[in-house]
C-alpha cells in the first residue's frame, strides 16, 4: 500500500468518525445509522456512476475518487463495478455503525448509565474491529475467488467464525456493557489476538534481525 492510499483512507476514515459523531449527536444511533448508510450508499453509487460514463481509456478525475470512495471489492469483482460499490459500501456502513455505537455507548453523555469512555479506549477498539474486519474480509474474499475454481477445505472456516464472534461479542459488550470492566473485557476479546500475533512476529523480526544467518534453530 503506497504512502498516498494510506494519506487518503486515513482522512476518509477522519470524515467517517467526525459525521457519524456529529449524526449521533443530532438524531438516535439508529437513525444515525441509516442515515449515514443512505448517504455513503448515494456518494458510492454517483462515483461508481461518473466512472461508468467517463470515455474509456481517459484518464478523470472520477479515477481518483474511486480509489478513495470505492477501495475496495476489486478482487472479488473482478474489475465489475457493482461487486465494487457493493463491499465499499458495507465496509463504509460497518465502519460508521462501528462509531455511532461507541459514540452512544459511553464515549459521551448520550450513554444510558452516565459512563464516559476515554477517547483511548474507544480509539484502540475502533482500531482493533477494523483491523479484525479488514482480515475477516480478507479471508472472504480469497475463498471466494478460490470457490470459482476449487472447493473450499473445511479447515478456513474456523478462521472466519473465530474473527466474526470476536467482533460480535466485543461490540455487544461495548453497546450493552456500559461499565469500564465491558470495555477491556471487549478490548482483550478483539485486540488480544491482534497483540499475540504482532508481537510473536515482531519477536521473530526482531531475532532473526540481531542473530542473522548466525541463528540455529535446533
């Protein structure tokens, strides 16, 4: 990923937490939802459109808008738009619902028990369902382009259960805990394995960096 997409769905997914902060304040989260949803769903579909219409082979300023607006489900699509505008859209929805629900439950005055989060907190669980949901994606997304051409091994299952129930149970916690012992018990649930993992890796980088070609292994 070059230093210009990562710039870009940085400040995408600045505007995402400002509007949907700023919807829940307005409306309920659900409405907040929606209406999040409804526009996201009209901003995809009219850069999806404009890039449709847009004479082949040239090169317009609808290009630079898809890879901001619509950047991802191009794998999965196989370059079709519609398979396109579809994944964004639902990672856009999830990621805004993500907001909204920390937004409601604790992060400010709107929490039903008077809780209040710390915005460190809400920002490490925000970081943790969107890197769990990146890879949950992910996954989906390699079986199903395998599934076209080779049946799928019972054993990728469990990987996509394991990461859809670390999602679902922490977020449940997030939105019906409402106590800071709900938050780390969601926080170790979703980010536990992504700290695991990290760090056993960076163990390994950092081991394999000081002991070089000189490392044994038996």
């Amino acid at each position: 990923m070059h230093l210009y997409t990562i710039l870009w769905r940085l400040i995408m997914f600045s505007l995402t937490a400002f509007v949907c902060v700023w919807l829940n304040k307005l409306v309920p989260a659900a409405a907040a939802i929606g209406i999040w949803a409804v526009g996201v769903g009209i901003l995809c579909c009219l850069v999806a459109l404009g890039m449709h219409r847009q004479p082949v082979g040239k090169v317009t300023v609808f290009n630079y808008l898809a890879g901001i607006v619509l950047p991802w489900g191009y794998k999965i699509g196989r370059g079709k738009l519609l398979p396109i505008v579809i994944e964004s859209w639902i990672r856009w929805v999830l990621l805004g619902a993500a907001v909204v629900a920390l937004t409601a439950h604790g992060f400010d005055s709107l929490a039903p028990s008077g809780y209040h989060r710390g915005p460190v907190v809400s920002t490490l669980l925000l970081l943790c369902w969107v890197i769990d949901a990146a890879v949950l994606f992910r996954i989906v997304t390699m079986l199903a382009i395998r599934a076209n051409d080779n049946p799928l091994p019972p054993k990728t299952f469990p990987p996509i259960l394991a990461l859809f129930g670390m999602i679902v149970v922490s977020a449940g916690l997030v939105i019906f805990g409402h106590s800071a012992a709900a938050d780390r018990i969601a926080l170790l649930i979703c980010g536990g394995p992504i700290l695991l993992i990290g760090g056993g890796y960076g163990l390994f980088l950092l081991v394999m960096m000081t002991a070089g070609r000189k490392a044994r292994w038996n």
